[in-house]
C-alpha cells in the first residue's frame, strides 16, 4: 500500500514506519512525507531514507481553507491508499477530509475518548489516571473522536513526570503504529459507523 506520513515534529513515529518499511512483506511504502513547518528533524529522516518531502505551512495561504485544499492536493499527488498523521499538529479542513477521510489516521498519546488535544499526557498525569496509552483511529470532522482502530495502555507510575510518561507512551504508540498500519495495508478495512473492521 502507498502510504503518505504528515508530521510536525520529530518524526520518530515516521522512523519506525521508514524502519518497517524495509521490508517488503510488511507491505508499506512510505511514498512521501509532508509537514507544516520547515526545519523539522521528521523532514530529515524521511530524505536520508529517500523520501521525497513537501511543506505547507499554514501561515503561507490566505486562509485555512486555501491551505486545507493545497495540502489535499500535494497529498493526492503521490495517490496514497492511507495517510497517518504521526505527530502532525494541524486540524485538517472539510476538503481534505473529502477526499482522505476514510483513510487518514492519526495517532494520539492518549485512552481516548479521555485526553483529547495536543497534551494527552500531561492532562493524564494532572487526573491522576493509573492508566495511560496511545489511540489509533480514522479522523473525522472532530478533535481527537474519529473510529478507533486500536488502543495500547501504559501504566502511570508514581513518579512519573510528564516527560517519562511521554517517553512510555511513545514506545508503545510506536510499536502500535508499525502493527496497525502494516495490518491495514496488507488487509485492508472497512468503516462502518464508528466501528472499523480489518477482514
Ligand atoms: C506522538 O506521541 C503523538 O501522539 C503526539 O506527538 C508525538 C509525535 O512524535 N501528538 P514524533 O514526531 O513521531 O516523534
């Protein structure tokens, strides 16, 4: 499956799917990587892997619903069968999700539906959760609330601080990712409601 990643960030998440994708059994290609921002180390994995990499910065559009419509369209160039947004910090518009709605995903550091938003770990320390995680589901029109497609759950320990329950986080949401994707590609899904089934 062709397979575009949008980031805005470190991009160790797109690690770990460039890593998979070596091997042609896992049956992803990643096809090209996109962000928000120039300047990201995510940009520099994806071209020390061959890559090729596109930046739409919001700021540089009239609006947001310019910038949604040029970032559905530097998408569709590389005709993905799935875009994962791994780290990628910007809400997308009605146009894109016409177009990629049924096949973007996003990874959240978060049990949703508790700890939407950009600091999922930070409000699960600050509620004093016992139990932590990461969500993989399709975006819908809403913040953090589309199908879900798989959970994993860390425990929060009690010297945790923000920083190592991120860290925990990350690993597992990581590991998630690479299963989840590679079983998406390789069986493909259908999405009926809020429920998604890999035959
Ligand atoms: C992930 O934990 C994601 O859930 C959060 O940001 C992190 C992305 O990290 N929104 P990276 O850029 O993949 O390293």
């Amino acid at each position: 499956a062709r397979v575009v990643v949008l980031i805005s960030g470190s991009g160790s998440n797109l690690q770990a799917l460039l890593d998979a994708s070596t091997d042609p059994a896992y049956g992803v290609q990643v096809v090209a990587v996109g962000a928000d921002r120039a300047g990201i180390a995510g940009l520099d994995r994806a071209t020390a892997a061959g890559v090729p990499v596109f930046v739409d910065p919001l700021k540089a559009y009239p609006d947001r619903q310019e910038w949604d419509r040029a970032l559905a369209a530097h998408v569709a160039e590389y005709k993905p069968d799935l875009v994962v947004s791994a780290g990628f910090l910007k809400l997308v518009g009605p146009h894109f999700l016409a177009a990629f709605g049924d096949r973007y995903l996003n990874t959240h550091n978060a049990l949703l539906p508790a700890f939407p938003g950009i600091h999922g770990p930070r409000d699960a320390l600050a509620y004093g959760v016992k139990i932590a995680g990461a969500t993989l589901f399709f975006v819908d029109a809403g913040v953090d609330t589309g199908p879900i497609v798989a959970q994993v759950a860390v425990p929060v320990l009690d010297d945790d601080d923000e920083e190592t329950l991120t860290e925990r986080i990350k690993v597992a949401e990581r590991r998630q990712l690479v299963e989840q994707v590679g079983r998406l590609a390789r069986e493909g899904w259908t999405i009926t409601g809020r429920k998604v089934t890999i035959p």
